[in-house]
C-alpha cells in the first residue's frame, strides 16, 4: 500500500487537473466514442461477470494467459504448496488472493478482451506472483522426478518464448480476428521475409 500511494496520488492529481475529479479517470473522456462506452458500464467498465472472459482470459489459443505463457502452469500446484506449507503461508495465501482476484475482476469488464495485444494484457500484474508459485511448483516437481521437472520447465519456457516472444517481436498489435496467430499470420510473415527492423539491418542484413 506504502509503494502504490505514489503513483496512485500523481494519476489523482493528473485527473483532478485534467477532469476537474481526482476520481475520474480518463477512460471516461476517450476521444472514440465505441470504447468510451465499454468504461460508462457499471463500475469504471465492471458490469456483469463474463463465462467466455474467464475462460478465454486464461485458455484462449490467441491470447490466453497459459497457452502464451505455459511455465505458468507450474503455478497451479506451486499455490497448493504455498498454502499448506506452514512456513511462509501468509504470503502464500496472499499471493493466491492476489491472482484470483485481478482474474476475477478481468472478468467482471466489458472491455475485457484488452485491445490489439500479444496475451491478455490485463492479466499482467499477475505474473509476478504466478511465476513465483510456478517456480515453487516446480521444485517440488523436482524433489520428486528431477528429469520430469528440468524438461517440463524447460519445454514450457521454450513454447512460451516461442508463442509469445516471436508474434512480440514481429507485430505486438495483433488483431482480435487471430485466435491461432503463429500458424494464421506469423508463418505467413516468415514465408515473405517481412521482419522488422533490427539492429543488422543497419548493417545492411534484412530479411
């Protein structure tokens, strides 16, 4: 609470110079009319819970949390072991409370597919606290089947920066029509030699 007050005081001041309310944020005041409307619902874009956003928010090929990102799945039993361990529990069980609630509340948008993004973006401030239990998942993994745990935290790395890093560095803006980007865009990319520019092509290397 200490750490967030700063920030969280200078967006009350921004919004109190610019909408004359330090409660009144700027979703409000978008200059397109379409995506201001999905912030005027219930509370702040909080209107009712979404079925299809809590799963795809998690499951979704395109931008799901865990297909993007599927060392994450260690965090499922890494929470387990969190909570039951008598040591450290409390930030276990913080942690736990922590990613089913932004979860949850991502739900409860109307907005809440996130726009152009490479996976769900508002699931974000998350990750710290899946990575940590993941990782905790999988040294207990480890304790018990050490060459099941080195390839499983290995292959899912190698997916993730696959699924997720390459569409990243290729084209971040991916329409929400994609829902299997690498095979229905990305390969097709690759296929014509349409890559950004990088430090090489300074170089003269591109392609």
């Amino acid at each position: 609470a200490a750490g967030a007050i700063i920030p969280t005081l200078t967006v009350m001041h921004m919004q109190w110079r610019s909408f004359d309310s330090p409660f009144t944020p700027g979703h409000l005041h978008m200059e397109s009319a379409a995506f201001r409307a999905y912030h005027e619902r219930g509370v702040f874009g909080a209107d009712a819970f979404h079925g299809d956003a809590a799963f795809q928010l998690l499951f979704s090929e395109g931008f799901g949390l865990f297909p993007l990102s599927p060392f994450l799945l260690f965090a499922l039993p890494g929470l387990v072991l969190l909570a039951i361990r008598p040591v450290g529990r409390k930030v276990g069980i913080t942690a736990i409370v922590a990613i089913l609630g932004l979860w949850l509340e991502c739900a409860f948008l109307s907005n809440w597919r996130g726009g152009w993004t490479i996976g769900a973006r508002y699931l974000a401030p998350l990750v710290p606290f899946a990575a940590w239990a993941a990782l905790v998942g999988v040294d207990g993994l480890w304790r018990f089947r050490p060459r099941l745990a080195e390839a499983g935290a290995l292959g899912a790395l190698a997916v993730g920066l696959i699924a997720s890093g390459l569409p990243s560095a290729w084209y971040p803006h991916l329409p929400e029509d994609f829902d299997r980007p690498l095979p229905q865009l990305f390969a097709r990319l690759l296929e014509g030699g349409f890559v950004p520019e990088t430090a090489a092509s300074a170089l003269g290397v591109h392609g």
